[in-house]
C-alpha cells in the first residue's frame, strides 16, 4: 500500500519540478534489498535522461518538494539518482490499524476497472478430463479471482469442444456398439470405448471409415438423429464436467461451447475472402501473410531452408468444414460484441501458440477498429513431467484422470492426517485431508512459472515443510488459532506497534499483499502470489518464535494478536485466490 501513497506524493512533486511532464511511470516498487530501505524509485533518472538534465540535480529538487515525512525517513538520493524510502514505525502501525479496522486488506480496488473476459479449462466433450485439464482450470480459476477481488468486472467462458469429426466415429459408435448398462454406469468410460473402437477400425476398414464420414455430414446438416445423439453426449459430458469443477471449486459464468458459433462460420469465410484476408488454396480456404511487417514477427510466414515460406491458417477445409481458427474468429467477435471487455484472456497449453498468435492477427486484420481497443492475451504453460522428464503418465503408460489424481491426492493426505491427528474423529480428519490434499495439487501447478514444464512429485507436494501449500495452509491455522486462544477483538484503540525486527518483517511484508495482486493480474502469474504467502508465512513463523504473543502482556499482547489476526486475514485471501481453502485445524 505504501507504494500508492508515496508514489502519488512523488509523481505530484515531478509535475511541480517539470510541468507537463508525463508522470504515469514515476512508480515506486518495494526496494530489492531492505539494505536500501522499504521502497524504491528509479523513475527520475529517465525523466532526467529524456530532458537532458543533470539526474542528481533533478532529485534534488523533486525530493526539496516532497512531503512525506508522515511517512518515511528523509528521502535518501542514491547513486546517479534513486530515491530511498524508509517507511517511519508510525506509518507502518497506522496502516495496520486501519486493516485491522476492516478499512483494506492491503490493496485498494480498482479506481478504473476492467471488464476481463477469461476463457480457461475448455475441455473437450466426451474425453475424460485428464491431468493436463488441471492446469488451465487452475490457472484461469486463479487469475478470475484475483482480478475479481481487485475489483474487476471478470466474464468467465467455458470453451468446451463440443464440435468436430471426432463426433463421426462416436455417432458410429453410438449406432452400432452401445452398451446401455456401461453407459449408465460411467458415461464417460463408455464413450471413450466408443470413440476409441471406431477410431481402431476405420483405420483398418474402408467401410468404417466411410460410414464415419457420412454420420458427421449428417450431423453437420442438421440430421435430427444425429442431433440427438450429440446434444445427449454433451449432456452426459456436462455433468462429469460439473462434478469435477464442484470439487475443483471452479465456477463459470458461460459455457459456450465450439459449437455456438456454427452459425457465423461461413459468413466470416466469406468476409475473410471478400477482404482479401484469405484465399483459396487447393480447394481449402486459408489467411495468408500480408507481408506488412517483418518475416519473423510474421505468424503466416516460416523460415524453410533459409527462405520465407507461407505458412498459412485454414479457415475451411476442401470438404466445407470449418477449422479451429475460424470458431475462434467468431468466438471473439462474439465477445467483444456482447462483454464490451477491456481485455480477453486465454488459456491453454503452450503447443497452441502459433494459433493463438495467427488467429490474433488474422482477426486484426478482419476487424482493426475493434481490434486495437481490446487487450488479447494467449496464456500459455508448459507441460507436467513424470519421472526422468518424461509426460507424466499412469504406471500402465496412460493419461492421469484428474478424478483419479484428485482422490489419489486426498488418500496420501488422509494417511499424514490420521497419524498426525488420531486425536480427531474420522468426518473431521476427512475434511481437513480434502482440503489439504485438493491444496497440494493445485499450489504444485501454480507455483512454478507457467511457462516452464514441471515434474509432478507426490511427496513434494505434500511436504509440510517447504514452499507447499500445506506449510502454507499450516501456518495459517496455527495464525488463526493464537488470534482465536487470545480472545482478540478489535477495538476503537487498538494499536499495532511492531517494533522488534521480526514484527517490522513481518509488518512491512503485509504492506505488499495489494503490489503482488496486482502484478498476478497484470502478467498473468500466479506464482507471483504463491511465492509472496510463501515469504509471509516463513515471516510470520520466524515472528512466532521471536516473540511471545499470548504470554506478553497489555498493548505488547494485544498488538501481536493483531498481527497474527492480519496474517491469517491475508494468508486466507491470498489462498482464496488461488483457489485454495483453508482450515481451522491442521
Ligand atoms: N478445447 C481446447 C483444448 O482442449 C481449448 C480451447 C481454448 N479456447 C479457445 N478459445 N481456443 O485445447
């Protein structure tokens, strides 16, 4: 929170110094090493450079009309023209005080907010959801939260895949191998033989494969039967799809699936090729480069034996069906027609970034008025390893089910439960081991970078000592648990006054709860947040043994309750965010 303060202080005396000077990047960030105080501001050298003024001269003169001494030190001007901000003990007790009253939680919503579409976990119909489903929906959960609690306006969109020529084999399959029973029984299971029977012998039988094609041609022209079919396998796919997010936690605005769009389909093939945007090409229809920017910033060109070759996007295939692109193309066009959004977040696996990147260019091109006002972002990550870097894969070779993985998670935590708290009856330790254990994965994919591949490790996520969340989860009960024995309650006079090192730690880091948010919704990245609850809680056990809070006494009591209170307050948040509960016991 301080940043806010001391930067709107700063950037008011730039504009005295320099008049008319741009002030929108005179920011102040937490310092990088407390040896140069709490925060930080390297914003002047620039403004120095750009004017051609002498940097430590311009400090000088900004800091002669800076007052802030409510809040910090005397401004210190550091080598060519840093400014060093120490934060002033009183300072710190007041802004604790005013969290305590409920005032903020260390960040101030939104004074502009946005309106963020979020499209995460899109599964597609009639599979399984597997491992690699966990990370879009966690991810995208994860930022829809975050912006939410930031005080955005956040749309968020269940993409599914409920259209395509996978529907062919299992309309075949439907017809010819149902099994009644099985299907009741795990409709799931019974499709995926379905599709995964046809699929095996189209490739061997003409017939099959023939038959396959001429079902998909009868769905696509509306074929009731066939319509039929589907809609039910979407159903049955539905509510395994909902059975996953109530467990998950995960909650959608919209689910609107591939399918929505078919109605637009032709008509933006039309308009791409009316527009000269895309083309024939053997008897298919695709975008090809412009070439109006350079090759290599170019998604439609690729470097073949050292030359540019096109490399274009299909928008219609030479048998009249449409591509991936092309849903895209009307899904946004939808979005932006219906949400009005500032912004349109996607989330997927790192494989798709050539389309995201092609379909993000062909739309500027269909439509550049509407196209430079919205934000478009592609979220992309890795992949989750197994053993030896290989894809993480069951012992018999097959994709993990997420269903499968969740209990296997709430299994390995129910047994560290039970022996760690035999004291607790069954239904209570249950409770706290699905907590746990739904914790663990989900703070196991959000920790690392997106971007990077992971390897999955039962016993590192688990672990109760290490950045995990159940160290985490852990020194929450144990925060919420001395607030709670010490009968605290806030008063009109309560006062927090941190003053031993490891309370102003402790004190100073709660400060940033608003700066790290704010950072996970700018560059979409959770980890940001993981690391700072991490931090926070390694501050607040460090504190506990430091300092006693229930055995001290008058103010110095009631002053470390509070801030165990605003610990477990802000280690709960900041879970939340992440999708991540929290209990009273652990
Ligand atoms: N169904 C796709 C998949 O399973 C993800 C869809 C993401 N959203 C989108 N608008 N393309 O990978």
């Amino acid at each position: 929170m301080f940043h806010l303060l001391l930067e709107q202080r700063l950037q008011e005396a730039v504009a005295a110094v320099l008049p008319g000077a741009e002030t929108g990047a005179v920011l102040v960030r937490p310092a990088a090493d407390p040896k140069f105080g709490d925060y930080q501001s390297n914003a002047l050298m620039a403004l120095a450079r750009e004017r051609k003024l002498n940097p430590r001269q311009l400090a000088a003169d900004v800091v002669a009309r800076l007052d802030v001494a409510d809040l910090c030190q005397p401004i210190e001007i550091a080598g060519p023209g840093f400014l060093n901000f120490r934060i002033l003990p009183s300072a710190v007790s007041a802004l604790l005080g005013d969290a305590l009253r409920g005032r903020h939680l260390f960040f101030v919503p939104a004074a502009n907010p946005r309106t963020v579409v979020v499209d995460f976990s899109s599964p597609n119909v009639a599979k399984p959801m597997h491992v690699g489903h966990i990370r879009s929906t966690v991810l995208g959960d994860c930022l829809a939260r975050t912006l939410r609690l930031l005080g955005h306006r956040v749309v968020t969109d269940n993409h599914i895949g409920d259209w395509g020529t996978q529907f062919g084999m299992l309309i075949v399959g439907w017809k010819t191998l149902l099994d009644a029973d099985a299907l009741e029984r795990n409709a799931i299971a019974e499709l995926e033989r379905l599709y995964k029977t046809v699929s095996a012998r189209s490739k061997e039988d003409p017939a099959t494969l023939e038959r396959v094609h001429a079902e998909l041609v009868l769905l696509q022209s509306g074929d009731e039967t066939n319509l039929g079919i589907w809609h039910e396998m979407i159903r049955l796919s539905q509510v395994q799809f909902d059975t996953m997010y109530a467990r998950l936690g995960v909650k959608f605005d919209h689910t609107l699936g591939e399918s929505f769009y078919n109605p637009w389909l032709r008509g933006i093939v039309d308009e791409l090729v009316a527009k000269g945007i895309a083309r024939e090409s053997d008897g298919a229809i695709a975008v090809f480069s412009d070439r109006s920017g350079p090759p290599k910033d170019d998604p439609f060109l690729i470097q073949r034996d050292g030359e540019w070759t096109d490399n274009p996007a299909l928008v219609r295939k030479s048998d009249g069906a449409f591509n991936y692109t092309t849903t895209d193309l009307a899904t946004l066009d939808y979005r932006i027609r219906t949400w009005s959004p500032t912004e349109i977040v996607v989330v997927t696996d790192g494989r798709q970034q050539l389309h995201f990147r092609q379909f993000f260019a062909a739309f500027h091109r269909w439509k550049p008025g509407v196209a430079t006002n919205v934000k478009l972002a592609h979220v992309w990550f890795g992949s989750i390893l197994g053993d030896a870097g290989k894809p993480f894969k069951t012992r018999s070779g097959e994709t993990v089910k997420l269903a499968d993985l969740l209990d296997e998670a709430e299994e390995r935590a129910l047994a560290v439960v039970r022996e760690k708290r035999s004291d607790l009856d069954d239904a209570s330790q249950r409770e706290i081991a699905r907590v746990v254990g739904l914790g663990a994965v989900k703070y196991q994919d959000l920790l690392p970078n997106r971007q990077s591949d992971y390897v999955f490790s039962w016993d590192k996520m688990l672990a109760l000592q290490g950045n995990t969340s159940p160290y985490v989860q852990y020194q929450y009960t144990r925060a919420a648990k001395v607030a709670r024995d010490g009968d605290f309650v806030v008063g009109p006079d309560t006062k927090v006054l941190p003053v031993e090192p490891a309370e102003l730690a402790l004190a100073r880091h709660l400060a940033n709860f608003g700066i790290v948010l704010a950072s996970v919704a700018e560059e979409y990245r959770p980890n940001y947040l993981c690391n700072y609850l991490f931090e926070l809680a390694g501050l607040f056990s460090s504190f506990y043994e430091a300092c006693p809070v229930l055995k001290a006494e008058g103010p110095v009591r009631e002053s470390r309750l509070g801030l165990c209170q605003l610990v477990a307050r802000v280690l709960e948040t900041g879970l939340d965010c992440l999708g991540i509960e929290v209990t009273a016991r652990m």
